[in-house]
C-alpha cells in the first residue's frame, strides 16, 4: 500500500510507501529537496504539511516552528507538503563504486586525508558539498563529504576525524595503497549557489573543513568571484591542517578573508587566531550579514551556535545552510 504526495502549488506528485519517510519517497522519485544527515539532527529537510496527517520522530519537535522534518515523517495517508525547496534529479545518477586506496596521510593526530581512486573510466559524478557512504562488511555505513572538486572525477578526498570506538574510523590507520573499500555517492542536497553575487560566509569545525574546500576549489576551478569569507575552527593549532588550501585560495579567490578560531589559547597567540570558538568568532569578526549567504559545517552543538550567531548578526535564517556531522551509523 502506498500513500500520494503531492508537492503544494504544483501538478508534482509521488507514491510514499506504508512506513517510508517522506524524504526517501522523494528521492526515490526523482525529487530533491534539501537535506543533509537524514537523522532528524541538521533541520535542512524542513518544510510545512499544507493538508493530510503525518508521524514522525521525534514527536513534537515541528510543533515550535509550524514545520517537519520531512527525513523523519511518515504519511498516515495522502498528503500535500511544502518543501523549502525541490528539483527534479536523476534517481540512477547515485551508484556504488569500488575504490582503491592511493594514498593515507595523518594531517592531525586525529585526522587522516584518505584519497581514493575510481576505477580507470570512471567518473563521480557529485556536486560540490555533496557526501558519500562508506559500505562497511557488517552492511553498516558511514557517511563522510567529499572535500575534492567535483572535476576532480577520477578520485575522492576524505577527511576523516578518529573517533574513539567508532567502527571505521579504527581501521582508517591501518589502510594502505591498493586496499578496497565500496562507496555510494552522492548524498546531500546542501550548497551555496555560485550564481549569486552575495557574499558567503563559510563555518567549519575541524573536519567540517572538508565540504568547504570541495566547494572552495569549484569556485577557484569556475572563476566564482563572489566574496567568501572562511571561518575555521580547531582546538589547537593542528585542528587546522590544511593551510595550503586556505592559501590557494587567498591567491585566487578575490576578496577571500580567513578567520582562524582556535581553542587553545598558546596555540591562537601564535598563529595570531581568534581564541575561542567559532560562533564566538563570527560575533566578533562578522558583525553584520545582513545581504549575506552562510554554510556552516562541523557537529550539531557547534552548527547551532553559529546559526544563533549568524542570525543575531542580521542573516536571514532562509539563507543559512548546514551541513551536520552525525556520529553513527548512516541511513542508506
């Protein structure tokens, strides 16, 4: 038995499963709506049920602001729902690569930059922001974003944070050139459109870093000349890791601004950082976004405060994007 969607304002619509979220309905359908860790965590999914009757989990968490989380609702029957935002995508364009391991270096003591390589002819074919799942052999997964540009096809760049325990991230040391792993990309529906002439703000917490550079260097790659700032942040000075990256981009990014934010106060003296954390960082350093775009990456605690940052700063929530590091196991 299945239910039917309609998209409000529109002639759209789609079969829903008994017990599948709306969001899986939509996406198995060719239609994208914004969205990011599929947990119920990040908020991107939201949007408003304009008539018929939904369940989701958690409960009551659309009751504060009129909308759902559509990643965590499932139709009781038909329905018409108002998303954020929705395109029409390729549901077969999302396929399971087998990759081989190239090159693992340790950037941090808890940060490795895996690079993977696509079987000769193929490509990958993702936009910038856009993240992957690692297909573990217990049928687990876990999810982590791309941090190389999307013409960078033939290859994947992953920064991966240790995580103590965590099931994947424990075997990340021991990977070596010509091991294989199954991956399945792409996931995501999160990005800053570089048609826009505003100015962006980027927030990255550690490895939250690595969606950013994705879409960094697809700017530098198509000439993007919108104003960016970045803010990164660390607990000390090896959070950062990549200042290669940060420096390409000063050379060809016009109007590009960096804002180190790092925890540890030595650390942030000698780097000439901003001590403290990143939302403490965009009050000081950004005071007025009013007219501006913002991206935000890093864990749920952290993407919060910056949102509450941005938007006392005059931002309008609507242009405010995020995309959340959940730890745990993804949902394929």
């Amino acid at each position: 038995m299945s239910h039917d969607v309609r998209i409000a304002g529109t002639d759209v619509h789609f079969p829903c499963a008994t017990g599948q979220s709306l969001l899986d309905a939509a996406l198995r359908a060719g239609i994208s709506m914004p969205y990011s860790c599929r947990k119920g965590v990040c908020g991107n999914c939201a949007g408003a049920v304009r008539a018929g009757e939904v369940q989701c989990a958690p409960p009551g968490r659309e009751a504060d602001t009129g909308l759902y989380l559509f990643c965590q609702c499932i139709p009781l029957g038909d329905v018409e729902i108002d998303p954020a935002s929705w395109h029409r995508i390729d549901p077969s364009a999302r396929k399971v690569h087998r990759v081989k391991v190239f090159r693992n270096l340790q950037a941090a003591p808890d940060v490795n930059l895996l690079f993977l390589r696509l079987p000769a002819g193929q490509r990958a074919r993702f936009r910038a922001g856009q993240y992957l799942q690692v297909l573990l052999a217990d049928g687990s997964r876990r999810s982590y974003s791309m941090a190389n540009a999307p013409h960078e096809s033939d290859m994947l760049q992953l920064h991966i944070r240790h995580v103590p325990g965590g099931r994947f991230t424990q075997q990340v040391a021991s990977l070596k050139p010509g091991d294989l792993l199954e991956v399945e990309l792409p996931f995501g529906e999160i990005e800053p459109q570089e048609a826009s002439d505003a100015p962006l703000l980027c927030v990255a917490g550690g490895t939250g870093f690595a969606p950013v550079k994705s879409l960094l260097d697809d700017f530098v790659k198509k000439g993007v000349r919108r104003p960016v700032t970045l803010v990164w942040g660390g607990r000390d000075k090896a959070g950062l890791y990549l200042p290669e990256a940060v420096e390409k981009w000063r050379k060809f990014l016009p109007g590009f601004r960096f804002i180190a934010s790092v925890e540890d106060e030595a650390d942030a003296r000698e780097l000439g950082a901003w001590q403290g954390r990143v939302d403490a960082a965009v009050r000081a350093c950004c005071p007025d976004l009013s007219g501006y775009d913002a991206y935000c990456c890093g864990a749920p605690a952290m993407v919060t405060a910056v949102r509450q940052a941005c938007v006392a700063a005059g931002l309008d929530p609507k242009r405010f994007g995020c995309d959340v590091f959940v730890a745990g196991p993804a949902l394929g």
